[in-house]
C-alpha cells in the first residue's frame, strides 16, 4: 500500500501545489523521532549467481527519554524506476554471507530488529538491510526509511477526496559514478536536491570519511 501511495505521489508532486495543501516535513518532530545513522549504501556481487545486492549497515538509537519501538520498513527506489522493498526475495545465504563479511557481532538482519528500543546510547541497534538488484544500470538511488519518527500528516486524494495518512520519513541519496564492483565498498553521497528540509554535513562531518557525508532530509509519503 505504501508502494502504491508514494508512486501516486511522485506522479502529483509537479500539481500539488495547485491542487491541495501538501504537508512539509522539517527537520523538528512533533512527537518521537530516533536518531538514525549509516555508514552509507553498498553493493555487493554474489559470486555463486553473479545476482547483484544494494546493502545498507545503520545505526539507531533512541534518545527521545522513553522507551519507543523499532518497526522500519526501508524502500530503495533507482532513477530508472524501481522501488525495491529491503529484504524482498533475498535468499538468507546472502544475508548470512554479508554479515560474516562485515564481522560485527552486534549487527542483525533486519528480520531480527524489530521490537523495543530501549532509551540510550547502550542500547542503539544496528542492522542490515539487503534488496535484490534489478536493473544495474543506475546512476542515482534513493532510500526512504520508515519508522524513524512518531509524525503523521493527513491529506485528500485531489481525485478521490479519500483522506490519506502520511508518515515522516527519513530520505537518503547515493550517486553510483561508474561500473559496480560489489566488493561492498561504500557508494559516494548525493545531495538530495528540493525541498525545504535537506541536512548538510557540519565542517567536521565534511573532514570525515565519505562514509558520513550523507544528505537526508525529512518528507511525508
């Protein structure tokens, strides 16, 4: 269904203006929001079955001061069209094979985090989040990752008049520069263009590795 409202939304973006008021999203929750981190997206090769994988490694942390619960849902969408939901038809093989790679023991498959959250750094969790690569020929990707904040908008189907309930999102953005490799090694960010809600790296993020320098923003979808 989520799949369904955000492609209906793409396509009205360019009347919404006209048409009803769109809610923005900025970068103040209303209610809860965790603090979300990552250490940017990859794409790893299986050598078994040359199939392709877009990997995400994240943090997240509660710092709201009460207990909240972690359900994400996370959505890759390409610029040639594609909306990929995470862990989608990837075999646990492939999951398993990229956790050892990584060698962390605290990091999960994202079928293994959902639940409680408790408050404190001590308590952040990280996890992996795996989408079986269609078409390899991209040069922008995006991922929206749900969850992450109490927030809700509702607005009206400009067609319909059906209400719709919106949630705020976080939306990251990665360019691919050239061949993909699929040694995991992390992708360039990307600026995510528009909006009125778009985080830039702070001057010591910007002396950091690539790793950290990702461009979000918050949207309702």
């Amino acid at each position: 269904m989520r799949f369904i409202i955000t492609a209906f939304l793409l396509t009205i973006t360019s009347l919404a203006t006209f048409t009803f008021a769109y809610p923005k999203a900025t970068d103040h929750p209303n209610r809860w929001q965790l603090t979300f981190e990552t250490s940017g997206l990859r794409f790893y090769r299986d050598q078994r079955t040359d199939q392709g994988y877009w990997v995400l490694v994240y943090e997240v942390t509660n710092e709201t001061g009460k207990d909240q619960r972690w359900v994400p849902s996370f959505t890759l969408v390409t610029d040639q069209g594609e909306m990929l939901d995470g862990g989608h038809n990837v075999p646990r093989r492939i999951q398993t094979t990229i956790l050892d790679t990584f060698g962390d023991p605290l990091l999960e498959m994202q079928s293994e985090v959902s639940g409680a959250l408790l408050r404190g750094k001590e308590n952040a969790s990280r996890g992996l989040v795996v989408w079986k690569a269609g078409n390899e020929n991209v040069r922008a990707l995006q991922v929206f990752v749900s969850g992450v904040s109490g927030d809700t908008a509702k607005v009206k189907n400009p067609l319909t008049g059906d209400e719709i309930i919106l949630h705020r999102d976080l939306q990251l953005s990665w360019i691919v520069p050239g061949a993909l490799v699929g040694d995991l090694t992390p992708l360039p960010s990307r600026e995510v263009g528009g909006g009125v809600s778009v985080r830039r790296p702070s001057n010591d993020e910007v002396e950091a590795s690539a790793e950290d320098q990702v461009f979000r923003r918050w949207v309702f979808r």
